[in-house]
C-alpha cells in the first residue's frame, strides 16, 4: 500500500498546492508594489493573498487527510438514510391524516371551492 504521501493523488495535491502558494506569492508581491506606489486599496490586496495562501495550505491537509469511507460504513450510512426517510414519511402520513381529521367542514368546502376555481380557465378583465 503506498503511504498517502506518495501516492499519485498525493503528488498531485503537493503539486497543486506549490503552484497555488507560488500564484498566491507572486500575487501579494504585485500588491505590495501597487500600494507602496499609492494604491491604497492593494494594501487590503496585500494582506489578502497570503490568507488565500493559508486556506490553500488548510484545503491541501484536508484533502491529503481524508479517508475514503469503507463498504461497511457506506452501507450503514444507505441503510441510515432509508430508514430516516421511512420515518418522515411515516410522520408527514400521520400529520396528514391528523389534519384531515380535525378540520372543519366549512373550511373543507372552502378549500374544495378555491381547487375548483383554481383549475377554472381566468378571463381576462383588463385591457381589451
């Protein structure tokens, strides 16, 4: 097994971050020039990339950190989902028919009467 520092995954993300880190150098140098000869906005520029510098150097750790999630774990994670699902399911049944229990029959024929206007072609009242 190859260690995660070798591996082509991992070269790849050693190669990415050096670019990064030299883009986020070469473009913070930039920015100091432009506010030493007055921009005063390029001082904020300045201070800026070497923080994009640190946050790809945090994004590097993580993705050379992360570990891929076994079968096992994948399939309790399905099995998690379904099951959460069944149970709002289940809720929003028992909701529903909780609801259609306890509502009011004038409140019942006004929604039925809204549904039916609803479908109804609108004419058009303004203009000609």
């Amino acid at each position: 097994m190859k260690s995660k520092w070798f591996s082509s995954r991992a070269i790849f993300l050693h190669l990415a971050l050096l670019a990064w880190l030299a883009l986020c150098a070469v473009a913070a140098w930039w920015q100091v020039g432009r506010a030493v000869q007055g921009n005063a906005l390029s001082f904020m520029y300045s201070i800026e990339w070497p923080v994009f510098g640190v946050l790809g150097v945090l994004g590097w750790f993580a993705m050379l950190n992360m570990e891929r999630a076994t079968e096992e774990e994948e399939h309790e994670r399905l099995e998690y989902e379904e099951r959460m699902r069944a149970e709002a399911r289940a809720a929003r049944a028992r909701a529903e028919a909780m609801e259609a229990e306890k509502q009011d029959p004038l409140l019942a024929a006004y929604n039925d009467h809204l549904a039916k206007v609803a479908v109804q072609p609108k004419k058009k009242i303004w203009g000609h």
